[in-house]
C-alpha cells in the first residue's frame, strides 16, 4: 500500500469511523509451542488488534486480528502496513529528536511513520500539516547521512590504494635489492 492509497482510504471512511472506539493493528511475538534444538521457545510474529473504547480505562481488547477486525477497522489497519513498509526500508521516526512526540503520533496519523517518507512529502502536504521545518530538517539530516557515507566509501578506496602503493613499493625495493646483489655477483 502506498501514501496516495492510504489517503484515499482515509477520505473514503471518515463517515464511517467508529465513535469512541480506536483500533490499532501491531506486531506480537507469540510462543509456537514449540522449541528450538537448544530448548530455546520458538515464536511467530501475529497481528494483533488492539481495541479501545472512549472513556473506558478499564477494558481493553487486545486479540489476534482476524478479517472481521480488518473489515471494521480498514483505516487503522491500512496504517499499520504503511508503517510496515516503510519501516522495512527506512528510519522510523521515533529515532530522532528533532520531533516531539506529539508530531510523531500525528505523522504517523497521516501515514507518515519514517524519516524518508517526511522528507519526500509534497509541498501541498507539508503546508496542510504544518510540517515545513520538520521535512527541511529531515531532508537536511538524509542529505548529511548520505555525505558520510560518501565519504566513508572514498575513505576506504582510499586506504586500499594506499596498500597497493605500500605493496608496489616494496616490491620496488625488492627488486633495487635483487638487481644490486645480482650486479655485486657479476662483478666478482
């Protein structure tokens, strides 16, 4: 799923949202059972739906998602494989600081969950979300991360071609020393 879906589905639900109920999807890691040949418990990650009722601090329903759950609550599940997904292949937010944590749960509201996905947001978006310092900053840090490890790799290019010379030299006085002592044997 991607952003563009994402918001379409959002657009599309808003009059059916349940009122006073929030639903979020997550990962668990769950006991197969069984055990490894070390006897080190095996597990499996399962979805699982977490299920909120307004003013109700007492009773929280947190169960496997199954299809019924999924159908009821396509937003909050359409969220969470965003999140999957970019997470898979970028930086989830909540590992910089330049966010509070307020802006975080609304980035992540919006279907923002990663520091890749903040900086590639459009101009129409930043400026609906009031996000433009946050996506400047965020490209700034990108742009930053990939000049280190630009420079990591031209740094280690680098130190191989300065072996190749140590060795290219050494091998130089090798043979400076093998034609002087093949000389010294002529002479003689």
């Amino acid at each position: 799923m991607d952003f563009d879906t994402y918001q379409r589905l959002i657009d599309q639900n808003k009059n059916h949202l349940d009122d006073g109920v929030a639903a979020r999807f997550y990962d668990r890691a769950v006991k197969t059972g069984e055990l490894d040949c070390n006897g080190i418990p095996k597990f499996n990650i399962v979805c699982y739906c977490e299920i909120r009722i307004k003013d109700n601090t007492t009773e929280i329903f947190d169960q496997p998602a199954t299809p019924d759950k999924i159908k009821r609550f396509p937003v909050e599940y359409a969220r969470y494989q965003l999140s999957k997904k970019q997470v898979k292949d970028g930086n989830p937010l909540e590992n910089f600081a330049f966010l509070s944590l307020s802006e975080i749960e609304s980035c992540k509201y919006h279907g923002i969950f990663t520091l890749e996905a903040l900086a590639e947001l459009s101009d129409e978006r930043v400026h609906s979300l009031n996000l433009s310092k946050e996506r400047q900053i965020a490209r700034n840090f990108l742009e930053q991360n990939r000049l280190v490890k630009q420079s990591e790799i031209v740094a280690e290019i680098t130190q191989k071609y300065e072996q190749q010379i140590a060795e290219l030299n050494l091998k130089i006085e090798q043979l400076k020393n093998y034609q002087s002592t093949s000389s010294r044997r002529k002479k003689k």
